[in-house]
C-alpha cells in the first residue's frame, strides 16, 4: 500500500510529489505532466503572472524558473514582462523530470474508499491501494459554460479551455463572451490566427490593468512576488497570508476566493484594441443553430433585443468551483463532505485535509479555505509544504504513532513561507494565475 497518491501532474501535484519524494514517502503520481497547460490553453497565450512568481515548489528552492532558463540558456527577460505559455509548461516538465521520481502518464477514473485507505482506479484498470489522496485536478473539471449553449454541438459552441491551437478557426466568426482576461486574450489571439473575432460581454466598458511601476511601487518589495494583473490590495494581502485566511469567517473567506472583477492585462491592451470589435452592455438570453453557424439572441442593458450571427462562439466565462462535479470522487465521499459556507468547495483543515480522513486536495478549489494564493503558482509553495506536513500526521495517526509521521524542516507558523524563486511568497486564472 502506498503513503499517498498524487492525482494531477500540473504546478500543484508535481509541487507536492516533490516534496513527498524528498520526504520519502512511498508515492504514486498519476497524471500527464503540464497536460492542461499543454493541450487546453490557447497557443501564444502569455501567463498573467511575473516570472519572478512562476515557480513551482521543491524543498530547498531548487529546479526554479530562473535555474530552468540557466540551463536552456534562455534570455532572461525583464521582471514585468510576461512569460510564455510555451516556456512555463516546457519548465513545467522540466521540473518534474528532477524533481519526481516517476511520473504515470494515465488518468485516474475513480477514488474510492477501502478501509481506513483509499482505492484509485486508472483507465488501465489498475487498482491502486493507499492509506491518503490528494487531488490537484486544476480548473478543468470546472469549466462554466452559459446555459443557453449548453445544448449547443461542440462545432458550434466550446468555452475557452477547449482550445489549444486556434489556427481551426481561421476565416471564420467568432463570437467570444466575457471581460476577462481569458476573453480579451482569445479574442486577440483568434484575431492573430486570421479569424474575425467580435467580443460580447454584459459590462459596459473594459477594464484594463495598468503596468506595474518601474521601481515596484513603494509599497512592494521588488523582491516580493504577486498573483498576476488585476488583484487589488486587498487580495495581495491575504495572498501573503494563506494561513490567516482559513481563521476568517466563512463568508469572507469566499468573498477573498473570487477573483476581483474582470479586467485585462496591461500588455495585451494594444494587441486587442487595434483588432477585435466590442459589443458591451449585452446580456446572452439565447442561442440556436442557425445554418452552418449558429444565432445569438442578446439583450442591451436598455432592454431592446439583438441578434448576432456567427459561425462559432466560444464562452471564456471562467469556472466554477463545484465538488459535485469530481465524478470521479465516490458519491458517498463526494456528498458527505462538509463544505465552506456559501460555496461548493471543500472546507479544509490547517493540512489541506478534508472532513473525509485521509483525502487532501490543493490547487483553485482550496481558495475558499485559504485564500487568492491559491489561485496562481506561487501558492505552491505553502501548498506543498503545509500540505505534506497534514499527509504525515495522517500516516501518523494510522500507525498509532504519530512520532511515525516522517519529519521536514517545518517553517515558522506566522511568517510568510519562501517562495521557490527566494522572495517572500504567500496560488491562476490564467492563470501564472490559473486560467
């Protein structure tokens, strides 16, 4: 029987697995390495989040960005400048390939539970026993998609993370719905890929980040690293501070885990306005095919109706965090887990535990637990050493003894954790904030 299993490859789970590995637990890591960063991200997508914060976590700070660019002597670039999809999950495997000792390219069909343990079943059909679990699935499995194109086919409605390479859509309309960053880039991006790309969102007007300054402002260290464009500074303090934020009260706790309202990057402004049109004020109320395209029924904010008419619309109206959708949970785990107040997400004990003994879970759907971190990749590094430290105290408490637990170096409670870059770090969309 394994000490814990790992489901999920990206900046979480292969942050985590390193930790474990080093720690010497017997571990199972099942997952494709960076496969949503890979194969559901837009290519040419630019990460919203500085470099300086986009490092995943092994103990000790090593296998870092910066070490990544070292060795594949790539330029470094200057500290506001974004990064890459291509570079980050190119450093993303990387990392795994030192930092993991073994990684299985499968995917993970069910969890059950088995005693005081855990069966996790693969589509291989193998059955995979341990004594804890810890999902770090990302944002896929909770993609939201506006009702009214929920009954619309793939070739005429998708949302944003359906798309890795959108050269398909060259030529052709696009209608792309939302405000954020997701949207602004998609529609820049299909632009570039020769599509004609019309944006569609209900506010009234964009919002646009501004640059960062120079000098890092005077009231951030230059060192310290943030979530990305677009967190006021009420989020960047409770970023800072994971563990302070799972004292709140419920409510506010969920409130610190939305994202602030939708706005764009600041160094896609130019790219976006000089080639994608904008209809704002306009609310989706319906949707139907309509020859080889499909029909858009919209409502301006005055209330007089609309329609527009396109041959594809794809709905980068970002995710919802929702334990319901985890089919592969075992129903009776899945329903029986107490939640935050106010959210379908798991509410979580100081290790990232849930109220199932045994079961952990780290990436976007603990942010109700523990704040905005969570959201972006340097929040791996509190994730992945708090996180193991809850694995080894279950272990613990399995043998009888928790002097069982095996020990790492164990940081001071209310000082913030070091990022894997070397500043002070407090996990997104998009994103790198998660996208």
């Amino acid at each position: 029987m394994y000490d814990l299993v790992v489901v999920g490859a990206g900046p979480y789970g292969l942050s985590i697995a390193a930790h474990a590995a080093a720690a010497g637990l017997r571990l199972r890591v099942l997952g494709r390495p960076m496969a949503s960063w890979r194969a559901h991200m837009p290519a040419g997508m630019l990460l919203t989040s500085e470099p300086r914060s986009s490092s995943l976590a092994a103990p000790g700070g090593r296998h870092t960005l910066a070490e990544y660019r070292a060795a594949q002597e790539l330029t470094a670039e200057p500290g506001a400048a974004p990064l890459s999809l291509d570079t980050f999950t190119a450093y993303g495997r990387w990392f795994g390939e030192r930092a993991v000792p073994q990684i299985d390219e499968v995917t993970v069909t069910a969890v059950r539970p088995d005693g005081d343990g855990f069966q996790v079943e693969t589509d291989t059909g193998e059955l995979i026993a341990t004594r804890t679990v810890v999902l770090a699935l990302g944002l896929r499995p909770f993609a939201h998609r506006p009702w009214p194109l929920l009954e619309l086919p793939p070739e005429l409605a998708s949302h944003s993370s359906d798309h890795h390479d959108l050269s398909r859509f060259a030529g052709r309309d696009v209608a792309v719905l939302g405000a954020g960053q997701s949207a602004l880039e998609t529609a820049a991006l299909l632009a570039e890929q020769g599509a004609r790309p019309c944006l569609v969102t209900r506010a009234g007007r964009l919002r646009w980040q501004a640059p960062p300054p120079p000098d890092g402002g005077r009231l951030r260290s230059p060192r310290a690293p943030q979530p990305g464009p677009g967190t006021d500074w009420p989020h960047r303090v409770w970023a800072r501070a994971p563990w302070a934020v799972r004292r709140l009260p419920s409510a506010t706790r969920v409130r610190l885990a939305r994202t602030p309202g939708p706005a764009g990057a600041w160094w896609l402004r130019d790219r976006f306005e000089s080639a994608v049109p904008v209809l704002p004020g306009h609310r989706l109320r319906a949707a139907a095919p309509h020859g080889d395209g499909v029909r858009l029924h919209l409502t301006r904010t005055d209330g007089r109706p609309e329609t527009v008419g396109t041959d594809h619309v794809v709905a980068a109206t970002g995710f919802t965090l929702d334990l319901g959708r985890l089919l592969l949970l075992h129903p009776r785990v899945r329903t029986g887990l107490r939640t935050v107040d106010g959210s379908r997400a798991p509410e979580l004990g100081p290790g990232f535990e849930a109220s199932w003994p045994g079961l952990f879970f780290a990436g976007p759907l603990t942010a109700p637990s523990f704040g905005p971190s969570m959201h972006a990749v340097y929040g791996t590094a509190f994730t992945a050493a708090r996180l193991l430290r809850g694995v080894q105290r279950r272990l613990g408490d399995r043998r009888g003894d928790r002097r069982g637990a095996l020990a790492i170096p164990r940081p001071a409670r209310d000082s913030a954790p070091t990022a894997a870059g070397g500043g002070p770090a407090p996990d997104a969309p998009a994103g790198e904030t998660l996208h």
